[in-house]
C-alpha cells in the first residue's frame, strides 16, 4: 500500500488549498454575516455572483472537475486531499465543480452515457453551467431495500412513460438545475438485477413537477436543497434512457461507490474544521478565570478528534487505493466502512464543537450547525449506516467458509 | 421517599392526557401536514385561532397553569406527569399555559414581584394574554460564568439606564411578547452576589431592538423563537426593579431551579414520544422481508430506550420530590443531574428515530428533528452539561471533607 | 409508588450499616493485606474462623436470613438498601446468611420442599451450617436458551438418574457445600414448559464428581468458586425430587426473580463503593501538582456515575416495590432492565476506578478487581444482557397490537 | 507516505505467519487443555521444554530477534505485521524472542550499553538464554509524573548504593530472569532532565528482594509475572549504570518510544484473534433456532471490530512508518495516539468476544480472558490513558500559537 502522490498531485493540492484559504473561507465568512446559508425565502434563491466568479477563477486555474480521474489525471488517492479540502467550507464543492450528486451524475454519463446524451447533459455539467439532481429514494418504502422501488418505466412504442414519486432528490432546488436522473422498475419480471433502468428526464418535461422542498433540521441547505418530485405520466423517447433498459442496478452499483468516497473525503475536512473551530474557540473564550480548553475534560475532546480523524483518514485512503488499483468491486467492504465510520466522527466532532461554542454553535453563525446537518444526513444518505454495517459484516463472514476453519473447532 | 398522588391529582394527570390524545395531537398532525413548524417567513406568523380556541378549552376545563403550586393546588411530584405529558408535543405546552420561558417568569413575578408589577405583567401572563422573554445570555462572554456578565443597570435619580446585548431570549418572536426580564450588572464593587439586577421591561421601550432571530440547525422555533436583543440607553422607572437592585443572582438561583426540572419533565414525555414513534414506525415498515424492528440491533435500542427513560423519569420524580419536601438547595446535587442526563438520553434515543424513519425523520413531516433542536438546546440553556456536572462532583466531592475519611486511609 | 420504609426496615438498615462499618471493612482490609482473596491454593481454602464469629453475631444480632421476607418481615423494597450495604464488601453477603447461590435455593426450598427436603437441607441452610451450589447451565449447549439443556432424569421405579455435564455451578468450591440443586429435562415429550425437573442431590452422592474449578479472569473467587460438575448414573430416591417431576421449569421462573434483583441490589452497592475508593484516590494522589480528582475529565466521571448509580438504584426499588404489589410477573420487563444495566454501570464504575488506581486496582490490593469479577460475570450469569433485552423489547412491543395504535397511522 | 514492504519483509511475514498457524497455535490449544495458563502454584512455574524447542526452531528458521532493525534488517514498519502476528498467542513472542520487556531493554543495551554491559547481558538476552526485567513504577507515588519518583542511585566512591520499592515490574517471575534495569533518583539538584538514572542490577545482588508476586484480575500472566521488588542498599559498581549517571531520562525517553509501538502492533493481532473467535462462536453455536451470530446485533458488532481493526492497523503503520522517517521525537504524537487508541478497542472486542462465549469466555478455556488482562494493562501500563491524550491535545494545540491564527479570529 502506497500513498504518496505524484508531484503533480501535489501541487494541484496545495494550490487547492491555497484557493480556499484566499478565496473561499473568506467568502463563506461574508456569508456568516448575512446569515445567507438560511435565507428564510429560499425558494428565491439566486446565483450569487460572488460564488460564480470564484467558479470562472477556478477553471482558470484549472482546479476544476478534479473528481474525474479520466479528466484530472489524478487517481482517486490523489483526489482525496483535494475532496478533504473541499470539506472545510459548504461553498467549496460546487467552486470546483466538483460537488454532490453532479459529480456522481457526471461519472454515470461519462462511463454509460450515449454520445448524444454527453452532447446534451455532461457537456454542460463538466463546464458547470447547469446542475441535476438524482431521483432514487421513495417516501412509501423502505428505500434502503432496492427491491421495494415503486416507481416505473413503461416501453410504448419508441417512448417511454414514467410515473412515481421521489424525494430527497438532493441538489433540485439550485436555480441551474436542469435534469434529473430517474430510476425506475422498467421489468418486474426480470432477474432482480435486470429490473430497473435509469432515465435522463428533462426537470422541465411535463408531468414532472416539485411537490415541495424538504427541511433537514428545518434548515434547506441551499442553494442544492431536497426536493420531493412527482413523475406523472412523463413520457420521453427511449433514447433518454441510459445504457439501455434493465441496466440501472449496475448503473446504480457503478454510481454509489465513488460518489460515497468522495462524500467521505470530504467529512474528513468537515472533521478537521470543526476541530479547528472549536480548538479557536477553546483558546480564546474564558470562563471560570481558564480558557475553556483547560476545563474539565475539553482537552480530552480534542485529542479524542485528532485520533478519531486520523484513523478515519488512514482508512479513506486505503479504500482509494483499492479503487485505484483492485476496482470498486475489491473495495466493497472499504467503501461500506469508511461510509459507517466517517459520518460519524464527523456528527460526533461536530456535535462537541458545538457544545463548546454554545448558543452559538447552534446558529448560523458558524458553519457547525449547517455541516451538522450535511453529516448526520449521510448517515442517511447512499444508505444508512446499518446497511453498511450489514455489508461489512457478510464480507468478513464470507472468508470463513466451513473450509476456511482449521480442523477441529479453534476453541 | 413517596412518590404516590392525591386523587385530585390522578384526575388531573388522566384529564391532561385525555385533552394531548383529543385534542392536540390530531392538531399537530395538521401543523405537520401544513408544514407549518417551519413557515419560512415566521415573522410574519400570527395567532393561529385552533391553538387559541384550545386555550380557552383548557382554561375552561380547569387545566390552566398546573406549573404554579399555590394556584394549582399541586406538588412538584404531582406536576411531574403532567408536565410529562405537555413534552408529548411541542404545541402543548403554551395551550396549558405551561410553556417556558412565561412559567419561570411568572414564578418570579410571583415570588419577589410587587403589586403594581402583578398586575401589569403577571395577571395577563396567568391569563395567557401575553407572553415574555428571559435575558441573560450574552454573545460576547462565556456566560455559563456568571460574572462574566456585561450588561449594565446604571441608576440616574429615579431612573435606571440599561445598555447591553443579550441574546438567545427565548419567545422573544412570539407575536404576544410584551416583556422581558432583563438581568445585568447593578454594582461592580459589591459582594459577587450582589451585584446583579433583575428590571421588567416592555418590548416597545424605547432603546430596545429585537436585532434578529437565531436558527436551530436552521429552525427558528416558531411562534416563540430565539432573539438577540439590543438594549441602548433604555430608561425605565426603579419600579421596574424586581425586588429592588442588586437581588438578581438570588432570583436567578430560585428562577432557574424550577425551570429546569420543568424542562426535564417535558422531555422525559419527548422521549417517550421517540420511542413510541421508533416503535411504530419499526412495526410497519419493511425492509429485506421483515419488519425494520427486527432488523439488527432495532430491538435492543428499543429496550436501551425503555431502560433509560424509566430511570431518568425515577430521577426526576426524586428530585420533585426533594424540592417539595426539603425545598430547591436541598436538591442542587440532583437538579444538576437530571438537567445533565435527561436532555442526553432525549438526544440519543431522537437520534436513534431519526434514524429509523430514515430522511422523513430529518424532514418536518414528523415531530422528532423540532424536538431533537430543543432537547440539544437544552444540554446549552440553564447552564451547559458541563457546568452541571461540575456541580454535581463539587456535592459528590464535599462528603468527603478529610474528617469524613475513615482513620487509615480506605484502600 | 411509596418508598418508604417502616421504622423496623430503617433500624435493620442502620444496625447492618453499623456491622460492615465495625466489623466488616476491617476485616476485609486484612484480607487485602494478607492477598487471601486469591490464595493460589484455593482447594485448600478452609472456614476462616473470622469469618465464622462474624457469621455467629450477626446471628446474634437479628441481621439473619433478611433476604426472606416471611422471615424477616421485610418486604424487597425494603431488603434493597440492606442488600446494596452487603454490596460494599464481598466478604459481607455471606456473614448475614444473604449470599447467592444459597439465598435463591432456601427460597426454592421455602416454597416448593416437601417437609423431608426443608428438614434436611433448608434448616442447615437458614442456620448457616451448609452451603449450596446450583446447576443448570452446561458447557455443550447455547444455555441462554433453556430448551438446548441435555442433562437428562429418567425415572427408575422408586428411582430416578441423573446424568450429564453443568459448569459455573458457583459456590460448590465452598467447604461447607453439602447440596446442589441439579436441572435436568425429565420428560422430552411433554409441553415445553413441563419437560424439566429440578433434584436435590447430596455432594456426596455416587456419580458426582467436581471436575474442575473454573476461574474469572484468573480469579476463583474463594470461597466460593465456580465448578465443572459430572452427573453420571448419579442414583437418587424420587423424594429428592422438588414439588414433583416436570415442575422444573416453574421453580427456575420463581427462583431467578428474586435471585436477579438481589445480584443487582448487591451491584449498587458495589457501585457505591468503587465511587468511595476512586473518590479517596482521586484525592490523596498527586500527580503534575494537582490531586488526581482535579486533573482532565475525572470529575466529570464523579459526576456520570453518581447520577448513574441514582437512577440505578431508583430502578431497583422500583422493581421490588413491583414484585412486593404486584408479584414477579408483574415485574418482568423490570427485572430484565435492572439485569441488564445494574451490572453495566457497576462495570463501568469499577473500570474507572481501577484506571484512577493505576496497577493497584488490578491487584489483589483493593477489592475492585475482584468486584470486576463479580460484575462482569453477572453480565452473563442468570441470562446475558441479549436475553434481557429482548425481553424488555418484547414486552415494550406487547403495549402495540395493532388495535394499540390510534386510528390513522401515527407520523 | 509508503506502506510498502521490500520482497525480504514479505518472506519473512509470511514464515512467522506459518510458524504460527503450524507450531505455536498448536501448543497453545495443549495449553488450554491443560489449564496451563493458570497453574495456581505459578511460582514453581518451569521452563516448559516444549517452548525451548520451538524457541531454537525459531531461531534456525531465522525467526528470531526481528523487533531490532539493525540486526534483522527490517523497518518498523515491515515488522508492524510480524509483531501483529505474534499478537495472535500470547505464547508467541518470547518464542520469536520478541517479548516485552526484553526488547525494550535489549534495544537500551544495544543503544546505550557499554561493550561490558553488551558482552554480560545483551548478549545472552539476544540468544534468549536469560530474561529480564525493567524497574520504573513505585507503588507509593503517582508513577504517571516522573517526578515523583522516590527510588535513590547515591554515589559511594566507585559504587553506587540503590534504596527504593519498585512494581509492576514484568517478567521478573519468569525463571530465567536474570537481570533487571532499575530506575532511580541520582541527583535531585539536577535539571530536571539529568535527574534519573538507569542501572542494571543481577536479580541475585545483595538487597534485591522480590517481595511479592501481583495478579491482575487474579490471573498471574506466567511465566513472565508482575513483581514488587524492593531494593535495600543494594550496591553496584558505577560500571552499572547505564550510559552514566544523569541519563536515565533520555533513555526512559528512547525505550517507552519503540516499546509502545511494538505493544500496540501486538494489540491489533489480540484484537484479530478475538474477532476471528467471536466469529467461529457465532457461526456454530445455536439459540433460539439461529446461530448467535444472526441474533439481535452480533453482526454490528462484527462489522464496527472490523472497522476499528483496520483504522488503529493503519494508524500502527503511520507511526511506525514515521518513527522509520523523521524518527521517534517526529512520532510524539502518533506513538500517544496509538497507545491510547489500540488496546481499547481490544479490549472492547475481547469483552464482546467473551460476552459471546458466555461463561467459556470468563474462564481460561479460551485466550480471551489473559488477552483481556493483557489488553487491559496496557491502559495503564508505559503511561495511562489519560498522559497520552494530554500528550496528543498538548501537539495539537501547538499548532495554534497564535501567530498561526488566520487574521482576524476565525469564527
């Protein structure tokens, strides 16, 4: 196992930093100020100027779409500082182009898309003009057992006709959403991986429409935001369905294990800013004639958070490593660990810098109480923590075939 | 130690409980129908009639400020359940004119108001005519330190100027707040606990200005909400004292006793609420082919829950118990415990919920992340976790004065 | 729910608070000073006659046999606060004639021996002239589940014979051991709580054979100590058999009630104790300039467990004053709490108060290693935590058939 | 950073990984049959002969001494997995002669040992033909501060004469210890660095006493042992002291760097063996018609030790990888991390590991209970908990001096 980067990795990772030390964290600053992370009337919301010229600096620089090995020349081990540092501010992600669920969608069309499908949709994403969102979850099931999907894809003739509805469609909200990628049960009858199909539904077609956007802690995370969706009798021509009918569950498996990683990497940043915050915060509030870091056990905390970060850091590199050099399929077990693991660090840390920050940390006045939110919904998100823990478990189990025990039972 | 009831008061606790199960939780269904718990422009909210009309209900039927002993005719033990039964949720509190902070308030007014101070401002706080706001809380200081208090009560003849920023008061957005209790510092050179005030002021004073409203995680708790307010040369009548200047700390110390053990029996009824609310949502939703309750670790959370919510509500009762019978210093020791342990063991089995229901149980469709934001806000309000540990080692540590130590050291 | 204690129940309190003070503590402290709680040889253990004269005052002086209430006249509400003071030594149960195993078998005895059986065997037993041992877990089968147990009594004309293999059959390495209660499946036919039956059977017996002592961490809990028995064509009358064959089942319900809820008495008591000694430690240790008490977070672990040890002990009362009104099947879901987390918080406790020790709280030198032993052990012993859980669970879930939920599914 | 091995690292893994499947975990089982573990007359513990030989066959094979990189030719990161291995058995290390304490006093010999020290002690101690033992804890004083330390080296012409009581020395019960390094005040006038000093005392000098064997949790950890060992006017030549008089601080540095890690490496091995045991329990025990392992959350608790498992390995590396690079005094913070990190989540998993046994898992019929001591002392043992996270908070917060602060505090 080797982690070292290339010197180009290298660079590219401290002019990143060097970008959101300069550019960003002062940006998001001015944001605290305006509490502009909850304006009330977020339906409103706008393309903020300031955020679209730091994304044209960006490209310029040519610190932009680096999620995609293909385009970046970097592997995934290389993007992982990268992503981590896009954690340490909510504004960074989309500035590089590289934010949740477009660079999973990007990837889906760069690997399955046709080339009239890239023309339209993943042209206009790796340049960062429009945004999409991902329609999987149903509020009826139990989502996080695929099987239960309710939604459908009907063939007639050359089209094909969508009903169902979605929600925590993350990122429909955004004023340059423009597409959504549908999934469906286009074949009940069909081996059970054979049964679902993916679709590129314009967010404008008809019969498509946002019921209502959804709260996370009654916070709406924009300018992304969490959508539910309605698809009435959406009908569209076949060649809006990606890599064919009956493909979505391998599409599916292709999309969710890089696009948790990357979510991973980047609670790592999310990790190491709330320690920083409530390190700050530690030295410079005084109570009781002490700065707080030196009451009780405050001290402790933070040691706890730096052990905490760096094992969990340890462990999304190794699953990038894998992914680089073994393949998603090698890493399954890696991808569902670091997915149980790293949201919760981060919820933990998170929750004690709060704690040490008060009143404060509950408000909008730091980025805590917002990237709180964004963690604890990962333990959600790409599903919840006891499905990965499930998988972890039947990995491990499966290397000890009957076989696989020495003779006569170890005791 | 006795914790039977009168019969009036089992009556009470069964109509109480009739009145949740009729009445307020079909009309918190229709709030979470609306959506209503976070209307974006929450300013702008205003009596809601359906709430209004089930005041009236409650005053009628006699279940109208239980809070108060003198009136009710109830002990501390007795009201424990029926506060219990008000966590249930989050609307019923104010319908039984029982919410915070107007109870502590109205204790105060009680207590160490004087007759012209009763009948302007406690008599329609009884009546349930207007509501309050409690400041204390301060941005720029570590104010789980008392004395790091800033705000200032200067006096000038007959008159006292206040200036000072204080924020987190509590139902300061309420669209009936008509005043608040302002605390600051009356005389630096006194004795530490004489030197803080308590003065009543009307919200429409000239110099005060409700400079904005704090989010939760993003959730502004309305109709009360949380303000940060500005008090600039604010000049009031020394009648607007309460019980004379520099008497503040003594009426912190008996306003803040009862309030947190009114707070902890709400959430024992929150967390039972979860649990309840776990339990169904387990039984009905299926996933790999079983009921989710029997996924896992589902049923051992259920009984972690049920464990801990029977001793945390033992723990309340005792200390009701102790405060009726050997009064609030007889129970510092145990009011810092239960206002450590109750709003933790709320946190974790909300969370647990949350996690069963999935992305719904982030959403505003369920009761449980408005309540997750005010069981958090407790482990801060009325002094954090840490505070009150601190307080309980300091009881625990006193036992133990060297002459308490057998002769020969213990090994 | 009325805690209180009448004012005989208060005198025995005092007078056995008294005797662990003058009499017993000392005495343990030359225990720990002679390392006799691990004599290496334990096989060769014999009365301590210290021991003894204590056993013969306490006789004397009324504290006898309080675990009985038709005995004592005490009600498990209010043998609770006697038991937890015999909690504070391991050396103390015993010198009341309250120690398990022996408590819960002259309870069997009491309740379901024949006149012949309490003749021979209950009467040197409440004397305190034998001990006895109880066997029923075995070393082949999952015991937790009681359908698994192999141990076999077949019937014989006036005979019947015992066979199979129990371990942790605690308190048989006692001198004084005489008699063990043996669980065998007497009927493999008949309803399946009506295949068990429960035999007196002298230690003496042909057939009966201690194959080994088995330790706890390294310890063997002298006097005690936990066996490996053989059974093989062990001969007995029928008469030896208790309340008639197929009652097994029964007698186990009825016995382990009680003999859980006096464990976790004892293990309050335990609690309270590792609290005194990591409180005296934390004192009179100095390290880096401070007491131990004042350094990191060990203050907040004086706060935890006192509240801990609280609502512990709160639970435990509760769950007598349960089995005193309404018997111990009224209690059910509360024994199984209590089971599960009474031990737990008395572990954690005892952790921590080694760690504040350092390697003298690993040794023999104060008896928190040897109360790990105990607590940790009663993790398992009587049912392990994931039994009990599931009970607590399961009964949770009894409360929601489904005419349970209100009309309209709860959100 | 590179976790690599050289081809030679590989090979060698790969035979001590054979060496300890095919011979070692062989005798082990014979060791659990025979109770060995706990022979209660451990003083007249004897070689056993079936060790001797798998020692010299270990030696033959090359297999031997692999923990000191100038002779081995390995990094501290390729022997990372081979002490891991020999986590796997407590028997194994002193068969690869890679035993605590005598690495660590081997590498002190080896760094600092004059060329008479070498030829007297190093020596036999690298053929294994003696054993040793390391004399720092004083039962009298907080060991955790240096400080404190009571034990005196008072010069005496050509001699020294040492005064002082000493414990938790281990391996001083092992039979062929011959030596020991005893640590002691020389001059209290010194700065504080140049207080101590280190000599090397035979275990058969004149005023050497080994007062008393110590258990922990009962268990003797034979043959090693943990002694109390006073020294009275026991006098040396000044050729004994080691590296000087004055030296002991920097040595003591030196030694508990390497010493800490080679514990911690060990540790994940203890931590795979209790997850690969629980697993075989789980998958061939039965209850309630399944195996354990499918019931309630054993397969959580499979999936967090796995998680955990990899996080501290990878940890483990980082330092020793490190402690290869930028040396011991680069590593500070790492080696604390590790050591407060690795042996708790042992000991997490063991006592879920044994919990899963039932009573089997208490006894010595499995490793798990001596792992657990082991495990468990290491929570104490080389600095407690508690040292190591000031040590990892007091790193981190020298990161922030403020001069490091962004311009304008952070938020």
């Amino acid at each position: 196992m080797n982690f070292e980067h290339s010197d180009k990795a290298k660079e590219m990772i401290k002019k990143v930093r060097q970008f959101l030390d300069e550019h960003i964290l002062p940006l998001e600053n001015e944001y605290l100020k305006e509490q502009r992370f909850e304006d009330p009337n977020w339906k409103g919301w706008t393309l903020d100027p300031r955020v679209e010229k730091l994304k044209e600096n960006a490209k310029a620089a040519g610190l932009w779409n680096l999620f995609l090995p293909p385009l970046s020349g970097l592997s995934n081990l290389e993007y992982a500082p990268i992503a981590e540092i896009t954690g340490h501010s909510l504004l960074a992600p989309e500035i590089f182009n590289c934010n949740a669920p477009d660079t999973g969608n990007m990837e889906v069309l760069w690997k399955y898309g046709s080339d009239t499908q890239k023309e339209q949709w993943l042209k206009p994403l790796l340049d960062g003009k429009i945004r999409s969102a991902f329609c999987m979850t149903e509020p009826d099931v139990a989502s996080s057992d695929a099987t239960n999907m309710q939604a459908t894809i009907v063939e007639d003739g050359d089209d094909i006709i969508l009903n169902g509805t979605k929600w925590w469609s993350t990122g429909i909200g955004h004023p340059n959403c423009k597409v959504v990628i549908f999934m469906g049960l286009s074949d009940a009858n069909a081996h059970k991986y054979l049964q679902h199909s993916m679709v590129l539904v314009p967010l404008d077609a008809a019969g498509v429409k946002v019921e209502r956007m959804l709260p996370v802690f009654g916070g709406y995370d924009a300018p992304y935001g969490h959508g539910e969706v309605s698809f009435t009798n959406v009908r569209l021509p076949k060649t809006a369905v990606i890599a064919g009918l009956g493909k979505g569950f391998e599409i599916a498996q292709g999309r969710l294990g890089p696009g948790r990683i990357h979510h991973c990497m980047r609670q790592i940043g999310v990790a190491e800013r709330a320690l920083k915050l409530m390190i700050a915060r530690g030295m410079e509030r005084v109570a009781f004639g002490k700065p707080l870091i030196n009451l009780g056990g405050n001290r402790d905390l933070i040691a706890n958070a730096r052990i905490d970060i760096e094992m969990a850091r340890l462990l999304v590199l190794k699953t990038a490593f894998l992914i680089d050099t073994v393949g998603a399929m090698g890493a399954l077990s890696e991808v569902s660990q670091i997915k149980v693991i790293v949201p919760n660090v981060a919820c933990r840390i998170l929750d004690q810098a709060i704690q040490l920050f008060g009143g404060k940390g509950l408000s909008n006045d730091t980025p805590l109480a917002a990237m709180y939110a964004y963690a604890r919904i990962l333990r959600l998100a790409d599903g919840p923590d006891e499905v990965h823990r499930g998988v972890v478990a039947k990995m491990e189990l499966m290397k000890y075939t009957p076989s696989n025990f020495p003779k006569g039972k170890e005791k």
